[in-house]
C-alpha cells in the first residue's frame, strides 16, 4: 500500500506543469546611515555610491562625529572611505529618537541634549540641519525659531511660491522673510527655489532681499548649493545668447551668399535696433555709411503706427471736456 502512494506521488510530481524560476528585482541599495534606498536629491542630496559603500550626501554631511579629511576629489566630498565606515560603526550603537530603530547618526546640537536621529526621520519630524559652518542638527525643542511680532502674524495667508493657503506663524514648515516680513513661504517650496537658484541668485521671491534673506536661510537649516543657478548651467539658454548673422533683405546682393558679411563697409551686416532678430547688408537696404541704425519692417510699422495712434489721440483729447486744453 505504502509502495503504490510513493508511485502516484512520483506520477504526480513528474506529470506536474513546469515551474518557471523567479526572476526578483535586485533590491536598490539602501543608506547605510539612514537605512533608505531613497534616491530624492531634494531631500537626501546625491546618493554616494563605491562598491557595498553607499550613503546619502545630507546623512553623510550630518553625521556625528564625521570630519572632511580629505581633499574635495577624495572619498565623497572629502569624507575619506575610513572615516565614513567608523562613523557607521558608530551609529549601530545609537538609537533613533523618532523611530526606535538603531543607526541613529545625527546628534542634536542643543545644550546637554541626548538625543539621536536618523536625518530624514528628523527632517520628517521637525528637526533643523543647517547647511554651512559645523553643519549642526537640532531636535524639534532645540532648533532654531522665527520672532515675528504678533501682530505680524496672519491666521491664513499665501505662500509666495507655490500660491497655496498656509498659516502665516513661524513653525518648521513654514517661514518668512526676515527683510519684508509679509513673504511666507512652505519649507519645502523655498527649499526647492533655493536648490534652483542656488547661491548666486537666491533671494526672496518678493522683496528680493538676498543678504539678510540667505542669512537667515541658512539658519533655519535651508540648503542653498554654492553653484550658479539651475537654469544658466549646461548652456540652457544658449541659444537665446545666439547673435542673428544672416541678411534677410527681400534681395541680397553679397556673391557669397546671405550669411557672409564683413566688419565694414557696404557689406556690413546691421541689425534690427528694435528686435534684433533680422539683419541687413549696408548695400542690400541702400543704406549709406552713416547710417548706424536700421528697423526691419514689422518693427518699422509698429513705431510707424504707434506714433500715428498717439498723434490721433493728442488730438482727439482736444475735443474732450475736462481736459487741458478743450
């Protein structure tokens, strides 16, 4: 009996579909100072990677006890290899006042405080981390505050970047100018215009104070990269940097063609004063050497007409009673 269940066991096994093997995604690398695989740079920086050696760049500026040895080239940032390890060995043993979990790197800055946290945990909680000087942290008791005079404050006002309802009183996700006292802004929304414009050009979006603005940015644990800004790397706007070259007169005269000219003489090319995006050889347009201005034609008929229309309206405002003049 025991021998005809072990065949039918066999039978069944063997006349059983095929069963194809898994193919599992391979798991994304996680900080090994905050143990997240995120990958925002808006919140965590780059993600610093070198073999089984991975760390977030705000974690890695921010943790406890982590000096920049080294040149800028070397390690990541300047933190060498060694020393990022020893501070990971540190952290296992710290506890993360927020979630519990061990590998707490960040220490509050704060007088006689104890308390550890992983920088997204506390970012997420209302902890500060300011990035300049010593890179300090602070928990939510101990960080750096806003005085705005109560009568400045507003129940419900608008943030000036993102144009949403926010509460106008300082608290960790919501600031103000220091400069104007009337731009709120989320925490968020500032720090991702801070990010953008970066150091050269950040400033307040309404007051355009940048000095005491920046200042207090950075107190109150803004990140704002020394770099230019987002928009003028990588050459993004070249070709509005483009000078037109090329005669688009209705018949060009130059044997060589329309994109030739010379720096003098009748084939100099003239641009439009007006616009700049059409030009014209001296010769082509019949315009003399003394000529130093030339329109092209749209814009010639829009100051043509313009002035016509402003001609009209003197002297329709003639006939008007109550002004000078009727």
């Amino acid at each position: 009996m025991a021998a005809q269940e072990l065949i039918g066991t066999l039978l069944a096994v063997c006349s059983a579909p095929e069963m194809k093997p898994r193919n599992p995604k391979l798991k994304e690398e996680e900080c090994g100072l905050c143990h997240r695989p995120d990958a925002d740079p808006d919140t965590y920086g780059r993600k610093c990677q070198r073999g089984k050696l991975c760390v977030h760049e705000n974690c890695l500026y921010h943790a406890d006890g982590l000096s920049q040895r080294g040149k800028d080239e070397e390690g990541f940032y300047g933190f060498l290899y060694p020393d990022i390890r020893l501070a990971l060995k540190r952290a296992v043993q710290k506890t993360c006042c927020v979630c519990g979990c061990k590998g707490a790197s960040v220490a509050c800055r704060g007088r006689k405080c104890n308390r550890n946290f992983h920088f997204p945990c506390g970012a997420e909680q209302g902890c500060i981390s300011q990035f300049f000087g010593e890179f300090k942290s602070f928990c939510w008791k101990h960080r750096p505050v806003q005085r705005v005079r109560r009568r400045q404050q507003l129940a419900e006002t608008i943030c000036v970047v993102c144009l949403e309802a926010m509460r106008g009183k300082p608290s960790a996700s919501a600031l103000v100018c220091p400069a104007c006292k009337h731009a709120w802004f989320h925490r968020s929304c500032i720090q991702g215009h801070a990010l953008h414009a970066a150091l050269y050009h950040f400033r307040c979006p309404r007051c355009r104070d940048m000095g005491k603005f920046q200042k207090e940015m950075f107190r109150m644990g803004i990140k704002i990269p020394d770099r230019d800004a987002a928009w003028e790397e990588d050459g993004a706007f070249r070709d509005q940097y483009h000078r037109h070259s090329r005669c688009d007169a209705g018949r060009c005269l130059h044997a060589g063609g329309r994109e030739q000219s010379a720096e003098v003489g009748p084939w100099q090319l003239l641009l439009c004063s007006s616009c700049g995006s059409q030009g014209t050889h001296r010769r082509c347009s019949l315009l003399g050497s003394a000529s130093g201005r030339w329109e092209c034609e749209d814009c010639a008929g829009a100051t043509s007409a313009g002035a016509a229309q402003s001609q009209y309206c003197c002297r329709s405002s003639q006939h008007l009673p109550g002004l000078p003049g009727s």
